[in-house]
C-alpha cells in the first residue's frame, strides 16, 4: 500500500471547514464580550479606607454633590472632599462612631484619608467636569445611580466608544441643566421633550468633539 | 471551439504563400541544456531538499540568524523604550523606517513579476526561477512589513489598522494612505503566499510520491547505521509533510486543466495587484502636497522601480545558488541574459521618470518645486543623489554589452549595486524632500540611530533564514513547469515540422 | 486568387481610400483655411484631434513591434508585418503636420492654435501671454523655434526607427539574411527609448501645452498607454479584415486574436490606471494651480457642470468600464464580431478622449474681463472629414507597403510557431 | 482487495500518450483521465474537457470582494463614524477606491484557489490509484491513462484490449 493516508481522511476537509466556522464564531464572539476593554473595569467596587454610603448621604438624605465635590461645576477636575468637609457635619453626627475614626484620625493629624480612586479616564484623554454639567450632562451618565450605591462601583465603561456614543448624539443624554444634579430626575418619554433636547443642544451650542483632538490633546 | 475559429478553409492563394514559407534556422540557446530527460530534472531539483543538508547551509544559518538577532535586538529596544530610539526628528518624521519599508517591498515585485506577468506573456525563460523569485516576494514583503508595524510605537495596537470592531467604537480612516498601505502590503503578501502555494501542490505531491518509494524500496545504505535510520526516519517525515502539504494531488488531466486556469487567473490578478501595490506605496508620498513627493508619475515610477531593484535581488540570490547547486542546465545563459535586459529596461525607465520629474520641476515654474530637485541634486544630500543617480541609470547601461553579461561575477556585483542603488532612491525621496521643506527655520538634517542601523542590517539575516529554510524544505524550482517549456513535453513531436490545424 | 489579384486588390483598396483620403482633406483643409482667415480656430482644432488619432495608431504599432522584437515574441510574427505596413504612414503624417506647423510662422497670429505662441493672446483673468511670468519662464522651451525643431525631431525618430524597421524585416523575406533580425532586435532596445521620448515630448507640445500652465509628469505615460489601446484595436480590425478578404485568411487563428485582445485588456488596465492615478493625484492634493485642468473639464466658471463632465464620465463608463468588463469575458475574446466590436468602441471613446484632452484646453477668454468660457464638447464635419481624409491617406500608404513585401515574414526564423500558434 | 478502481496503461513518449488520449475520448469512455507529472499543451481538448470552471469562482469572489469594499468603506468611514478630514467628502468612490480594489483582488484569488480545489475535488489524501507503485512514477516520467471502472463502457478484458490496441504498455488493474 503507498497510499500515506487512509480512506477515511479524504472526509476531513469537511469536517475542518465546519469546525473552522465553529470556532471561529466562538472565538469572535467570546473576544468580543470578555476581552475588550468595554467589559474590563465595570464592576469595579473596592473597599474604601472608611465604609462611606453614597445611597445614604446622596440617596436617603439628598445631599447635593456639589456639596462634597465643590469644583465639579467650576474645574475640570471634580475633586475628592477632604476631611475638613466630612467633618463639617461628622464633628457632630455621630462624633463616636467606630466607622468613622480614620476620619478623626486624619482630621487629627492632617494627613488625608487613602481614598481609591474608581473612575479614571487616561492620560492622554482631556476630559473636564464643569463642560459637561454645566451643558446638561448629569453625573449619573457617566457614574451611574451613585444615589443607590452602598459601594460605589464603575458602571459604565469608560471606553472611548462610550464618550462618542454621547458625543455623537447629545440630544439623547442631555437634560435640562437645573436637572443635572436631580439624581432621581427621569427623562420623559414623550416627543416635546425630545425636540426640547434638540433645541436645547442647537440653542446652547452643544458641540462636542469628535475628531481626535478634541480629547487626545 | 470550432464556432469560434475564424473560417479554416484556405483558398490558393494561402496555400501558395504557406508554400513560400522557409524560416530561417535561428540557433537559439534551449532552456534546459545538455538534453536533459524528465527524470533528470525531476531529481536535480528534489535531491536539493532530499539529501544530506549541505555544510555551507548550517554555516549560512548560523550567519544569518545571528544577523537577525540584531533586528530582534533593535524591535526589542524600540518597544522597551519608544519610537525616539530612531533618528526621527522633526521636520524629518520619516526616515530609514519608511525607506527600508519601500526598498523591501520593491525587492517582493520581481518576483510577482515573473510569475504573473511573464507567465501572462509566455514567456518560458521564467520557469527555472519564478519559484525561488516568489518566495524572495513573500520573505521580502515579512521584512518590509515590520517597519511600518513598529512604526505605529504601541505595536500591540497595531490590530486598530484592521476594520476589526473594538471599545473605541472608531473604525479606520480610508481616505488615508497609510491605510490603503495596509490593505495593500497584506493583500499583496497574502495573495502572494496563495500563488507560491498553489504552484508548489503538484512539487509537492512528487516530493510525496518520491518519499514513498523509496520507503517501499526500504533500501537505506552508504552510511553508518544511525545515518541510514535518520535518512528514513526523515522520509518518513517528508511522506507525511509533503502529502498533507500537495492534498492528494494526482496529476490527473483534469486536476491540470483547472490547474493551469487558476493559474492563469491568479496570474492575471497579480499583475494589476504588483502594479496596486507600489502604485499605493508611491501615494504615501504624492498624496502629501510637498516638493518633491507630490508628481503624478510617481505610480508607474514606483513601480518600474520595484521592479527593477527585485531583479537586481533575484540576480543577487539566483547565481550563487546556481554555483552551489550546480544548476547551469536549468539557470542558463539565456536566463541571465533576460534578467539583465529587464534590469536594463527598467532601470532606463527609472531614469525616463528622474528626467521627466526635473523637467517637469522645472517646466511646471513652481519656485518650491524646483529648489527641491535642485537641492536634491546639489544641496546636502548630493552624496545620496550622487549614488542613487549612478547605481540605477548609469549602471544598468553597462548590461547593453554582452561580455558583460556573460560574466556572471560581474553581474552578481552590479546587481548589488542595483541594491544599493534602490535604497538610495527612497532615501533620496523621503528624506530630502522632508528634510528642507516650506519652512527654511524647521529645516534639518537626518542621520540614523545605532537602533536604526541595527534593525535594518538584521532584515538582511531574517531574509536569508527565511530563504535558507525555504532552500531546505520546498522545492526551489516548479519542476512541471521546468518540464513543460522541454521539447519532450512537446505533444507534437518537437521538430516543428507538423503543419495546419492541430486540433 | 493568385499573388496577383491579391496586390491587385490591394491597389484597389489603396486607390479608394486614396481618393476618399484626399477628398476628406480637402474639406477639412476648406475648414482649416476658414478657421485661419476667421481666427475661430475649432476647424483647426479637427485636424489636430484627427493626426493624433491616426499617429497614436502607428505609434503604437512601432511600439509593438519593437518591444515584440525585444521579447523575442514568436507568436505575433505574422501580425508584426501587418504592423509594419501600417508604419509606412509615418512620412505621410509628417506632411499633413506641416499645416499646423505653418501656423506659428505663417498666419498672422502665430498662436492661433497654441496660444503661448503669440504674446499678444489674451489669457483668462491674466492679461496677456507676453505679461505672464509663468511664459516668461517657461519660453526656453516654449518658443516656436524650438518647437519646430522638436516636431521635425520627433518625427524623424519615428521615421527613422519605423524605416531600419521595415527595411530590415522585408529584407529578410528575399534575402533571408538572419543579420536583419539581430540588427531589427538590436535598433528596437535602443528605438524603444527614442520612440519613448519622441512621443513624450510630442504629447507634451502638441496636446499638453494647449493650457501651457498646465503641468503633469504623468502625461507622457498617458499618451503611450492612450497609444497601444488604439492600436491593438485597429490590429485586430485590420487583420480580422486582412483575414475575411484578404491574404491572412486561414492564416490568422483564434490564438492570435484571443492574445491580441488579451493584450488589449491589459491596456485597457494599464490606461485606466495611468489616467485614474493621475487625476487622484491632482485631485486629492488639491492645489489650484493643477486642478484647474480637470475643473475645466467639468466645470463652467459659474460653477455649473458643463458638457465635458459628460464626456469625463462617458471616459470612465465607456472608455474603461464597458470594454474592461467585456473583455473580461472569454467570449469576447474570441467571437470575432464582439472582438471587432470591442475594438471599433475603443477607438471611438480613444476619439473621445483626444477631444477631451484638446479642445477645453483653449479657453475663451470673455470681452468682460473675469472668468473664463469653456470652450465646449462639440462635434463638426471637419472634424470627420480631418478623420476621414488624414486615416484614407495612412491606409493608402499602408496598401502601398502591402505591396513591397510578403504578407507574411516567409523567411523569419518564428514564422512557422506563429503560423501554427494555438492557445 | 475484491473491489476494482479500474485499469491503467503508460505510454512511451508525449505525442503517443496525446493522440492515445484522444482515441479514448472517440471510443466513448467518459470516467477516465490522463495522468502526467506536467500539463500537455491541448490536453483538455484532446480528453473532450469543457473550459474550466474556475473562473466563475474567480468572479464571484471579485464581486464579492468589491461589495464588501464599497459597503465597508461607506459604513465605516460615513454613517457610523464620519469624520472630516482635510476637507474630503465623507463618501466618494475616488479615496477609498484603493481599498476596493485591492479586497477584490483578495478575494477573487481566494475564490481562484478554492474555485481550483472544488473544481478538482481536493483535498483527497487518499485515492485508489496510490496503491500502484506504477502509479507512483508518474511524478518522474510515466505517462499514465487510467479508466475508472464505473464508466459505463468499462469491460475488464476489452478495455484491457483497448488499451492496448492504442499504444498502452505496462497494463495493470488497480484495485479499490
């Protein structure tokens, strides 16, 4: 016999085409859901330094956020509150509590609290806080329903299909700017608002970047 | 197709003219001397990858891979630390790294040159080379490949070149160039590689068939017993890669008939894709709207360039190997002779386009246009021009005399200076054009880093560990085309003497 | 039908189309003499457009034959001696250029065709072209001294190679002296680059300098590629005619056609792709000082299409997609009526685009100062009858070579391959 | 080994082997086929072959890859993420018309190779006609017709006859 192969092997092209189309729709779609960077951070809730409730303060007691995060509206950068903020209120609501005693203890020593930062964009993205709030654009597109966060967790991705998605169409995700710090505030549904919205990002002059520059600066 | 043939019948008149008929003898050399039968050329060529492996090529190996490591070294260097490790600076943004890109992927046209375009122009003198000429094309478009890769700086992103969906939800930009550089340099490879496969099936299916029998002759002598266990243990090894590689090709008239008209197709379609692929090229720099770059003959230059300096590679390759494997019956005389004419041609063409570009500098009155040719020539890179100008006008003239031709070591050296001489040209056109451009404040001079000399002195090792490898396991010449130009193969009897219809 | 009746024939066919040459010419020189005495300089323009349509055709054939020469092609050696007939049309063209070569010395405004070559002319919004700086600078080359030397240059190139050429070949046939084919190989690798020079720098003053402001290094390439298309076509009506009623019948094979048309579709490519790159080039850089060139040929100065942008588009869909696609097919190859077919539409869209390169190029300058006039796409009886005339006179000339030698190359050492060539 | 593939018969020299093909294409025979380690010229004709198929694979994938080209080029660069650059349009078949072209090329050579692995029935590592050491020579010089024993013609003594009556040497019967 000089054959090298036997009968039975004359099937497999087949059979390797099939297979071929079937992992190769596995490995697209599995790369697709787990390995781009849209699913990498979402999730994210490490422990904070102090077991600070954001569903309490922002949620339960309608604390505005510009109460904490006082630049947010006034510089690109919305700024961690220090202690001296949360002491404000902590020096007489529950001055003993366990919880609180990194607090004190900074508060004492001036050093500040390690908080870890969630939300991050890169460093050769520019992105600026007081743009955004002040055209309409609320906290919660980008960090989610932090009212009802025990833990604050990264929600959205960050990618920067995400940006565009908002870049592209802001009439869908603008709102009113008295708005934009009303975290229970819900769109309506209803055609007036729409056109609203529209008008609003024509009237103000919504027009947010979409070639590189406007973010890789 | 007898309904397709023009009226056979021939009145008296036409008989009486085919009556008149008398060529004259014209001796010309045959492409396969020494009358050599079918199975002498079948074994010349397998035997290069049946026997023993030779002394030289380890020693070659070893050589070449270590010349290699130098590009791995400099890649390595580059990724660790940034782009900034290149003699890039502004206003020169493009250096070696474009230059060797352009002279790599120019050295790859000449060998989709001879398989397609000759082959589409019957010309037979091609078949004992296309075969060594592209897998130059393929290892040559690997080379170039890697300067605009590394080029990019975050080289793991370099996947965003591709229309591929990803989080940034932004899609590649094709009115740019450097884009069409993509689709072209990687269509240009794959198709290439499709093409070298597709004619080596039915080597392989000889390679094939010879290693099974002599596995049934069981027959293994001459050596020590360890030799002779190796020599089978590694027939055993060809039978099971050569067939899986050929894919139960059986040489049957059928499997030819369809053969031979995906060749001519792939044939068809590579040439108007080798003329795609440096037309592309050339737009990297005609699309910029700076002296010197922007002229519309840069296309057809390009590409008369490509292949002109991929000629000067074959011959470059192809007569060292044809010393060393004693392949004079099948790389003849006539064949280089060829070669030499096409380096001719295309170098006088090249030299058509420096001419046409300085004229047009000039005639087209533009004051920027001109300072750039006349600063090309005569402003601080004269030393470039000086070699570019000489290496590919003046020395491919040399090639008009026959004694020149006929001298294979002095074409071996001219066809490095074609080399040279190609290199030259793409440095000449990238950086001087950059280097003094509108702004005489920002103008500069470029020279190249140790990492830059590094990287692209190690391509010339990666070139030749891919080519030794390919030596080593795959046939180096299409032994059924070799065959097929042999007056043998002739189903007419070879003496020219049948008249009239054949069919 | 013995050799006789065949020449007998031959002078048959070259005396009409003597007669029909010279009856054309004659109109078309009554419409050139007009155009001279009115200074409407269209009819003049007619007989540019039809000496470069017939002198594309033989300079294409004098390329053939020498890069077939240089190949060493076997197959084509039956068509080569058709093309060389062809080429005994060269003096003759050489004559009918001397009218517009009278013009820059002749007639009272030497620029009348060329503009460059009167200071006085008026350019569009420039003043005139003695103040043009552009001129100025370019008048070393641009001078009608130098310019009559060129043309008479160019064309003892192609008179000169086509002759040795021919000589040699149909020397061959009584002699059978194998030098004559050394020395035809030898002369074309040299004549090929004259020829390629000669036809550059006569593509460049003859057509390109219309609009001397205009520049392309390109345009040489463009002019060869516009060559070869005309005439493989008329190769393969001529020897599809030759093989219907004349001596190449049962001679000339599908093979021979098929690798013809085959060569055919390459240029149609190659034309396609000279072109395109060119105007990509142009277009995507975007510097006015070059699109104006294409502008012209789609614009009016309003802003609105005119009707080049027809005739632009009529190129792309009909001077490179239709024929492309055709030919494509292997049909097309080889039925010889759709083969012809292919050929005679090429050669009309090559008519085409000889108008669309020369006749925009005189703009009119209008009496009121800014802006421009395009002159517009339009078609004369001069225009034919320049055709008409100029091709009767190169067909008599090429029935008069049929008569001087073999219709085949007997004695040429491939004649047997080529007689007997199949797929 | 009861199981036949059928007969094979070697000729000596190419224009036997040529003119032996043609005389089995008269006699009728359609499951049979000619065997040599490179093509001969006018092969096809003289086995009564039609013109290969291949190309119509060569066109579906041109057209396929053009299509591709065009909807990609404008679904990218146009309606999901335009973008202005130096002030080009969005959309034009002139820019991106590199990218057309060289897919249509891509995938037309794709469609030429696996037109000529369909049209040719491969990959098929195993066949009958292996078993033949004869058989195997075909790679060197041996000039093989063979005919399949499930043409209809097929008779185990007249083909044999036939075989040899036009030239054939060497005459064996391979089995499935």
């Amino acid at each position: 016999m000089a054959n090298v192969f036997p009968k039975w092997v004359n099937t497999i092209p087949i059979k390797v085409i099939v297979a071929i189309v079937l992992i190769k729709t596995a490995v697209v779609l599995g790369v697709t859901y787990y390995a781009t960077p849209k699913y990498t951070r979402v999730g994210y809730a490490p422990t904070q330094p102090v077991a600070f409730s954001h569903a309490l303060h922002a949620g339960q007691l309608e604390i505005d956020c510009r109460y904490c995060h006082t630049y947010v509206d006034r510089s690109e950068h919305s700024n961690v509150p220090t202690t001296q903020v949360c002491m404000t209120c902590h020096s007489m609501v529950r001055k003993d509590d366990p919880i609180l005693a990194p607090v004190r203890d900074s508060y004492e020593s001036g050093e500040p609290i390690p908080w870890v930062r969630i939300h991050k964009t890169p460093d050769y993205v520019y992105f600026n806080h007081s743009v955004h709030v002040n055209r309409g654009i609320s906290c919660m597109e980008c960090h989610g329903s932090v009212q009802e966060m025990d833990v604050v967790q990264h929600t959205k991705s960050f990618s920067m299909g995400f940006c565009l998605e908002c870049h592209r169409n802001p009439e869908e995700y603008i709102r009113p700017p008295e708005e934009v710090y009303n975290l229970d505030w819900e769109r309506p549904d209803t055609e007036e608002f729409k056109k609203e919205a529209v008008d609003f990002v024509h009237d103000w002059k919504v027009n947010p970047p979409q070639s590189c520059s406007g973010c890789h600066r | 197709m007898a309904t397709t043939t023009q009226d056979s019948s021939m009145d008296a008149t036409q008989a009486a003219l085919l009556a008149k008929v008398q060529p004259i003898e014209l001796h010309e050399q045959p492409l396969v001397t020494n009358n050599r039968d079918f199975n002498w050329v079948t074994d010349k060529i397998c035997r290069i990858v049946e026997t023993k492996t030779p002394t030289w090529w380890w020693i070659c190996m070893a050589v070449a891979l270590m010349t290699a490591s130098f590009t791995g070294l400099g890649l390595l260097w580059l990724v660790s630390s940034g782009v900034g490790v290149w003699g890039l600076a502004n206003p020169i943004n493009w250096g070696w790294a474009i230059v060797n890109f352009v002279f790599w992927i120019g050295i790859g046209h000449a060998g989709t040159l001879i398989s397609a375009v000759l082959c589409l122009l019957k010309q037979g003198w091609r078949t004992s080379i296309n075969r060594a000429a592209e897998a130059m094309t393929i290892f040559a478009v690997v080379c170039a490949g890697i300067f605009p890769l590394f080029h990019v700086g975050r080289v793991w992103f370099a996947w965003w070149l591709f229309p591929i969906p990803n989080s940034n939800m932004i899609w590649p930009q094709f009115r740019s160039p450097l884009e069409w550089d993509v689709f072209a340099v990687s269509t240009y490879g794959t198709v290439s590689v499709l093409f070298w496969y597709m004619g080596m099936i039915p080597d392989l299916g000889v390679l094939r068939d010879r290693a099974v029998q002599r596995l049934n002759k069981g027959v293994y002598e001459g050596g020590s017993a360890i030799a002779n266990k190796i020599a089978e243990g590694m027939d055993h090894f060809r039978k099971n890669f050569y067939a899986i590689l050929a894919m139960g090709w059986r040489n049957a008239g059928n499997h030819w008939r369809n053969y031979e008209m995906a060749y001519l197709v792939l044939a068809g379609l590579s040439t108007p894709l080798v003329l795609s692929v440096h037309t592309i090229v050339s737009f990297d720099f005609a699309l910029a709207v700076l002296p010197g770059w922007h002229t519309t003959i840069f296309p057809p230059y390009f590409v008369a360039g490509a292949i002109f300096s991929g000629f000067g590679m074959v011959l470059t390759l192809m007569l060292p190997l044809r010393a060393l494997y004693g392949l004079h019956d099948l790389i003849t005389q006539r064949h280089i002779d060829n070669m030499c004419k096409i380096c001719l041609g295309t170098g006088s063409i090249v030299g058509y386009a420096y001419i046409m570009e300085f004229f047009i500098a000039w005639y087209g009155a533009n004051p920027y246009e001109s300072f750039a040719f006349i600063n090309r020539a005569f402003g601080q890179y004269w030393w470039a021009y000086v070699m570019m100008f000489s290496c590919n006008v003046f020395t491919p003239q040399l090639f008009w005399f026959k004694k020149v031709r006929e001298n294979a070591a002095l074409v071996w050296i001219m066809s490095i200076f074609i080399n040279v001489g190609m290199w030259f040209e793409r440095f000449v056109i990238t950086v001087t054009s950059l280097a003094n451009d509108f702004l005489p404040t920002s103008w500069g001079y470029y020279s190249p880093t140790m990492v830059d000399i590094l990287t692209f002195f190690g391509t010339f090792g990666l070139f030749s560990v891919l080519f030794l490898l390919f030596l080593r396991f795959l046939p180096l010449m299409p032994i059924a085309e070799v065959k097929f130009v042999m007056p043998e193969a002739d189903p007419h009897g070879h003496h020219g003497d049948e008249k009239g219809d054949q069919h | 039908m013995s050799s006789d009746t065949i020449n007998s024939k031959g002078s048959q066919v070259g005396l009409i189309a003597l007669v029909v040459g010279i009856v054309g010419i004659v109109i078309a020189l009554f419409g050139f003499k007009q155009g001279w005495d009115t200074g409407e300089v269209r009819p003049i323009m007619s007989w540019l457009i039809a000496l470069g349509f017939w002198l594309s055709i033989a300079i294409g054939m004098l390329f053939l034959v020498q890069i077939w020469y240089v190949f060493h092609a076997r197959w084509p050696t039956i068509i080569r001696r058709q093309c060389e007939h062809f080429m005994a049309a060269f003096p003759y063209l050489l004559v009918l250029f001397l009218p517009l070569l009278a013009i820059p010395f002749l007639h009272e405004n030497p620029g009348l065709l060329w503009k460059w070559m009167d200071g006085h002319n008026e350019l569009p919004g420039h003043g005139t072209v003695a103040e043009d700086p552009l001129y100025a600078w370019k008048s070393p080359f641009l001078n009608i001294q130098f310019f009559a030397i060129r043309a008479i240059g160019i064309f003892a190139v192609f008179i000169g190679v086509a002759t040795l050429l021919r000589k040699w070949s149909f020397d061959m046939d009584t002699t059978g002296n194998i030098n004559n084919m050394h020395n035809a190989r030898r002369l074309s690798s040299l004549g090929l680059f004259l020829t390629a020079i000669a036809m550059t720098l006569g593509s460049i003053d003859w057509f390109k300098s219309l609009e001397y402001h205009w520049f392309s290094t390109m345009y040489g390439v463009w002019f060869f590629a516009a060559c070869m298309r005309a005439a493989l076509a008329s190769i393969i009506i001529l020897t599809v005619v030759l093989a219907y009623k004349g001596y190449l019948k049962g001679i000339l094979k599908q093979a021979h056609r098929y690798d013809i048309a085959c060569m055919m579709l390459a240029f149609t490519v190659f034309w396609a792709y000279i072109s395109f790159s060119q105007y990509f080039l142009i277009y995507s850089a975007n510097i006015p000082e070059e699109t104006f060139w294409y502008n012209i040929r789609e614009k009016n100065f309003d802003g609105g299409l005119n009707s080049w942008w027809w005739v632009s588009m009529g190129l792309i869909f009909g001077h490179f997609l239709t024929p492309f696609l055709l030919l494509l097919w292997y049909k097309t190859k080889v039925v010889i009526w759709r083969t012809v077919g292919v050929s005679i539409w090429i050669l009309s869209f090559h008519l085409l685009d000889l108008y669309w390169n020369i006749i925009p190029g005189k703009l009119v300058a209008p009496d009121h100062g800014a802006g421009y006039l395009v002159r517009q796409f339009s078609v004369s009886i001069y225009d034919l009858a320049a055709l008409v005339g100029i091709g009767g006179i190169c067909i008599f000339a090429m029935c008069r070579s049929m008569k001087k030698a073999e219709p085949i190359p007997i004695r040429d050492p491939n004649i047997l391959t080529s007689i007997n060539y199949t797929e | 080994m009861t199981e036949k593939y059928g007969i094979i018969a070697s000729f000596p020299d190419t224009p036997s082997f040529f003119h032996a093909a043609e005389k089995v294409r008269d006699a009728g025979y359609k499951k049979w086929d000619t065997y040599s380690s490179f093509p001969v010229h006018g092969m096809p004709e003289a086995q009564g072959q039609a013109r290969s198929k291949v190309p119509v694979f060569t066109f579906l994938g041109g057209i396929t890859g053009f299509t591709v080209g065009l909807l990609m080029v404008w679904w990218m660069n146009a309606y999901d993420y335009p973008l202005i650059i130096r002030g080009q349009p969005f959309f034009s078949p002139v820019f991106p018309f590199p990218i057309m072209y060289e897919l249509t090329i891509l995938l037309a050579a794709f469609g030429t190779l696996g037109g000529m692995f369909i049209t040719n029935l491969l990959p098929q590592h195993y066949s009958p006609l292996f078993n033949s050491d004869q058989f195997l020579e075909v790679s060197g010089d041996r000039l093989v017709i063979a005919i399949e024993a499930r043409d209809g013609q097929y008779d185990v003594v007249a083909t044999r006859q036939f075989l040899e009556e036009i030239g054939g040497t060497d005459i064996e019967e391979v089995s499935a």
